[in-house]
C-alpha cells in the first residue's frame, strides 16, 4: 500500500510534463503512452488553459493517429472552444475507428445542438440507445431528455425519465427531474403510477414518495399528498421540502394549526425564508391570531425588505384591531415601493378616514376609482367617505357616477338614497330607495349601516316593511 499516493500521483504527473515538454523541443525520444497523453491534455484542461489542451491533443494524434479516444478528447475540446463544425468532422472520423464510445454520441449531439440541428440530434441519440444498456443506455437517455427540452418537446422529455426510472428506479437524479417535469406537463396519474410501482418494490425511497406526494397535490387531493409526505418523512425526518410542500396541502384544506406544525419544522431545517415566514404570518392571521400573524410577517419583511405586499399585510393585521396609527405606518412603508397599488390606497383612505381625515382618505380613495373605474369597493369606499365627512352634495354626484361606471350596481341606488335623504330631498330619496329594494332588498344593511337613524322615518320603514326576500308583499 502506497504512503502517501496523492504525492506520488503529482510527482508521475509533474514527470510525465517534463517528458511532454522535451517532446515538444525534440530534446527527447522517450515514448508517451495513449492514457498519458490523456492525462497531459485533462491536466491542461482543468487549468481552463485551452491553448494548451488542445496543442497536447494534436501532438498525441500525431502520435496515435487512429485513436477514437483522443479524437473524441479533441472534439471535446474544440466544442469547449464553439468550433462546433470543425468537432463535428472530428467525431464522424473518431466514429470509424470505435463506433461503440458513448461520448461519441453525447458530444456529437452537444454539436449539432450548437449549429441549431436539433433533429439530428434527435435522430442520433434515439438510435444509439439501441447500441448500448446500463449505465451508458442511461447517459444517453438523460442526454435525449435535455435535447427535447430544448426542442421544447416537453412530454417527451417526461418519456424519458419515466424510461430511466423503469430501468433504475432508484436514479436520484431521474426523481428529482420527473417531479419537476410532472407539474410541468401535468401528468400527476402517470406520475402516481409510476412512483407506485417504484415503492412497492423500493418502500423506503423517499423521494418517490415525495414525488407520488407531489403529484396528488397537482391533482388536488390533498390528504393523499399529505399522507404521503408523511412517509417521506418518516424515511428522511430532515427532508425540509416535504414538510414545505406539507405545509401548503394543510394550507389548501383551511388547517392552519397543522400547517403552522410542518412549517415551523422548515425553520429547523434550512436557512429561514421569507416565504415561509409569511405563510406562518397567513394560518395565524385566518385564526385571528393578529399578534402572531405580524410577528411572522415582520420576521418575513427583515429577509426581504422590498415586499411591499410584506407592509401591507401586517397594515391589515393592525386596522383589524382598529390601530390606525400602527397601520398607516407600515401602508407608507407598502406605498414607497409601490405608490399605485389600488389595495393600499384603499386602506390608506379606509385609516385616513377611521382618524378623521376625510379629505386625506377622499384622496386616496379618488386614486383607487381613477385607476379602476368598474371596483365596486372603490366606488363604495369613496361615497362612504363623502357621507361621514358631510360632503353631501358629492356623495350624490359621485353616487350617480358610480352607477354608471358599474353598470347599475344596485348597491349604489342605496347610497343614492342615503345622499338624497341628508341633502334634504325626502321624495326622490324614498324613490331610490324603493328602486334599490325592487332590485337589492338583501343589501339593506348597507343602507342602514350609512344612516342607522333613518329607521326613524315612518316612509322607510313602510317601503322596507313591503319587502321580504327581494319580493313585494
């Protein structure tokens, strides 16, 4: 047994160079054999000195003018150098004197891929696979895979994964690939029954349950992903994207303690992010769990500083406990990376006017109508405004444009009324109103909500009486 092979190996290489060089000046005639030459031309190679590497491979052909292998490490190399034509000459040479070399096939596909041939390389690929098995089969097949994804035939490209699987079932390379290649062509069935037949043969393969997991979820059948992301990670307890990917199945299903658990786990196991922060904010913000939603959106905010959607969320979180203070904060934070996002300068107006400031709060809501004339919820929000701030006059014009902005929402005979009816004009108020319960009578509650005082008047109280569910007694 050698003591020390490294040193030994480097003292070979260092005198196979010097025999090499005194080669080149014809100083010497010591012979170097075919798989030094190989060795001389990887060693400049790996010094990224292509120079050189290609140099030593002439030399050796000049020395071992039939040898496939070193025309194929000179194609190799001219490919590294986008000769591509000139790699290609070179490997239909190599290809008759040793037709049975898989490099042979992989770098003349590299070529023809390069010159935009991708037909070719098609054609040369799928007929090769019947040269060869095993390992090299495999190569070749992995090769056709990324030839058809970049002639964007994408379902073959499952094809042949789904090939490699059959003959290896355990090719973690292959199980990654065909996860993503599963969502992408949609083919979760074929992708169940593929991964099914891998676990009953091979039940501890954890990525084949993630896969099979992954693909139940693309059919939206949550609790058979769920099921089986838990035998993934019963093999592989530290198998941080099956609890992430768990995490958004309990999600899916409204279980957001359970989702909370798994996602929590992700925290364990990798390096935080953002994303995962934000989901934890969300299942604790659908549990009214305001605190807890905001601690985790701000731990989200700390990774990624320009989410404004990261502001905004916790802004919400704070004016559901009617902070408006705490929520203009974060919606000025939301609003410096994107000023025009109609959803923050709804709640901007929505603070605005729960602190008194109507015209600051008319403003922002005027933006949201601005950009989208038909939201219903701007039109709302703005009217709602003009009514509290005693704008009466407005409320009504603006009133009778969001009518005809949205296509007659009924809705907006309601807040007609109610502008008509503070601006002193009882009969044409009680006419509306009488309109807007022919059409609406289920959104009286807005209605009243805008003026609680007006069941006071006997008019009201009579039209409303004559309703019951959207029909006149």
């Amino acid at each position: 047994m050698r003591e020390n092979p490294y040193r030994e190996d480097r003292e070979e290489l260092k005198e196979l160079l010097m025999q090499y060089q005194n080669l080149k000046q014809g100083i010497s005639h010591s012979f170097i054999e075919e798989d030094a030459f190989e060795r001389i031309i990887d060693y400049f190679d790996e010094k990224d000195d292509m120079h050189s590497a290609l140099e030593a491979s002439e030399i050796a052909l000049e020395q071992f003018p039939y040898s496939a292998l070193l025309m194929i490490k000179k194609a190799d190399l001219l490919l590294a150098s986008r000769k591509y034509q000139e790699a290609l000459n070179i490997l239909e040479t190599a290809e008759l004197f040793d037709s049975n070399d898989v490099n042979l096939y992989i770098l003349k596909t590299d070529a023809y891929l390069a010159l935009d041939q991708q037909a070719k390389a098609v054609e040369l690929l799928e007929a090769a696979l019947n040269l060869f098995e095993g390992e090299e089969r495999l190569d070749l097949l992995f090769e056709l895979a990324d030839v058809y994804d970049d002639y964007e035939e994408f379902d073959k490209v499952f094809d042949c994964l789904k090939l490699i699987l059959e003959e290896e079932p355990n090719n973690e390379e292959a199980l990654y690939k065909i996860c993503f290649w599963t969502d992408f062509t949609g083919r979760n069935e074929e992708s169940i029954r593929v991964h099914q037949k891998i676990i009953d043969e091979y039940p501890y393969n954890e990525l084949a349950w993630f896969n099979m997991a992954a693909a139940f979820q693309g059919l939206k059948l949550y609790e058979k992903s769920i099921d089986a992301y838990q035998y993934a990670v019963a093999i592989d307890e530290k198998f941080d994207y099956a609890y992430r990917n768990m995490g958004d199945a309990y999600l899916r299903l409204r279980k957001y303690k359970e989702a909370i658990d798994v996602l929590e786990k992700v925290l364990e196991l990798a390096r935080p992010e953002d994303v995962i922060y934000e989901a934890i904010g969300h299942c604790y913000h659908r549990l009214g769990n305001y605190a807890q939603a905001r601690f985790h959106y701000k731990k989200a905010v700390h990774l990624n500083t320009d989410d404004s959607k990261l502001y905004y969320k916790i802004a919400v979180t704070y004016m559901l406990e009617e902070q408006w203070q705490s929520a203009l904060k974060h919606l000025e934070s939301a609003m410096r990376i994107h000023r025009s996002m109609t959803e923050y300068n709804l709640a901007m107006g929505e603070c605005r006017m729960n602190l008194g400031q109507y015209k600051e709060a008319i403003q922002y809501f005027s933006v949201v109508v601005r950009q989208k004339q038909k939201n219903v919820a701007g039109w709302e929000a703005l009217i709602r405004c003009l009514l509290k701030g005693e704008f009466y006059e407005e409320a009504l014009v603006q009133s009778v444009a969001a009518m005809k902005a949205t296509d007659g929402k009924p809705i907006f005979l309601f807040y007609q009324s109610t502008a008509l009816f503070v601006n002193g004009k009882t009969k044409e108020a009680l006419i509306r109103l009488e309109m807007a319960m022919d059409k609406a009578p289920k959104l009286l509650k807005k209605f009243i909500e805008l003026n609680p005082a007006i069941l006071q008047n006997n008019q009201v109280v009579d039209i409303v009486a004559r309703y019951k569910k959207g029909r006149k007694i």
